[in-house]
C-alpha cells in the first residue's frame, strides 16, 4: 500500500475549516476514502501500492458524497498543501427553491442538481488573460468534471442572488456557482446538511449545457 498524505488548507491561510465539518469532510480515491483531521484538514489515505499520481476528491458527509474540490496527487510520499479554503464551483441546474425564515433572517435555499467544475468558468477574463490571446470561451470550461449531485445553496431573500437564481428556475437555465461553506458563527448547518453560502452566480445561455 501506498499512503497519500497532506493537508487541506495552507498554514498560511487565515480560513479555518468549520468545526461542524469537521465530522463531515472525507478525502476519497477511487474505492479508498479517509476522513480529515484538524481545522486544516490534515488527511492520510493507502491507496494500492505502485500507484501513479491520482485525482483525489474532497467528499461531503460519507464515502461517494458530493465533492467539493478535486486535485492530482503526485506519486510518493511527499505530503501536499491543497489550498482549499471551503470554496465550491458548481454547474447545473436549480431544481427547488425553499424560501424559509431562520436565525431572524429571510433565505431562500436552492436546490441545484449538477457536478464540480474545475475551475470558474464563468470568470471575467484579466489584463493578462487579455494580453495573452483574444478572449474566447469554449465549451469545455462549461462541462462538470463529476456526475451529478445535490447542492444546497444559501442566499438572504432580498438579495440578488435569489432573485437570479429564481430566474434560472422558473427559465430553466443552466447557471454556474461559486459558494463557501458557512461559517460555524452563523449556525447554517442547524438549517441545512450543506450550507454553501453563495458568493457568484453567472447564468448560461439556453442549450449551453445540461449537466445530466
């Protein structure tokens, strides 16, 4: 056996993990999965031995829950720091809203099936990305790198958030989301088992993509 060692957030970071996750977040390769350890999610997995570099993910809840981030671990036993700071790109579709009041506060809470993206596709380009070449999208940016799961994003009911991620409701469009898990302060998770607080919304064109 091999063992796959790191951590999740740099030493450096001044995000910590949520103590309410820390119970809920588990590193998984393939069949193999370990739960992490600490506010830095310190993590130590055997794989079969001889194994080449690997695509781990970082799972919600239990073994095959929804990921939240995936990396390319090297071969060896060279610890590696993920740089995750309890950030989440996800592309799909909202399949419910629960508009609900909670903790004084007017939320709505969508339900969106779809997969991990890689990367924020729907990023503005840079100077430098501008620099660099003309600014074209393609469509592989738009593709989930998983299959489908359930998110649960958070919004406050009068924001901006909600209201667009009503329009991808009610328009069936698909949308892209970049969302942070909930601090422990705000006691999200009494209110929901994945509290993704929502941070961008960007809403896709008809027929771009359906993550299914």
């Amino acid at each position: 056996m091999t063992t796959l060692r790191g951590v999740l957030v740099a030493q450096t970071a001044a995000w910590r993990i949520p103590r309410y996750a820390g119970d809920m977040l588990w590193v998984q390769h393939s069949e193999q999965a370990a739960p992490v350890a600490d506010d830095r999610g310190a993590y130590a997995l055997d794989v079969p031995g001889g194994a080449p570099a690997a695509e781990v993910q970082l799972v919600w809840g239990t073994t095959g829950g929804p990921p939240l981030a995936i990396w390319q671990q090297p071969a060896g036993d060279e610890p590696v720091s993920v740089g995750w700071q309890g950030d989440v790109t996800i592309g799909g579709f909202v399949e419910r809203l629960h508009v609900l009041e909670a903790h004084d506060l007017e939320l709505v809470i969508a339900e969106v099936e779809g997969g991990l993206l890689l990367q924020a596709a729907g990023s503005l380009p840079t100077l430098a990305q501008m620099q660099r070449a003309p600014f074209r999208r393609t469509d592989e940016a738009d593709q989930p790198a998983t299959p489908d799961y359930t998110y649960s994003l958070l919004a406050l009911a009068d924001s901006v958030f909600a209201e667009y991620l009503h329009h991808a409701l009610v328009s069936e469009l698909a949308i892209e989301c970049v969302a942070r898990l909930g601090p422990d302060e705000g006691r999200w998770h009494a209110i929901v088992g994945l509290p993704l607080l929502v941070e961008r919304v960007t809403l896709l064109a008809p027929g771009r993509f359906r993550a299914r």
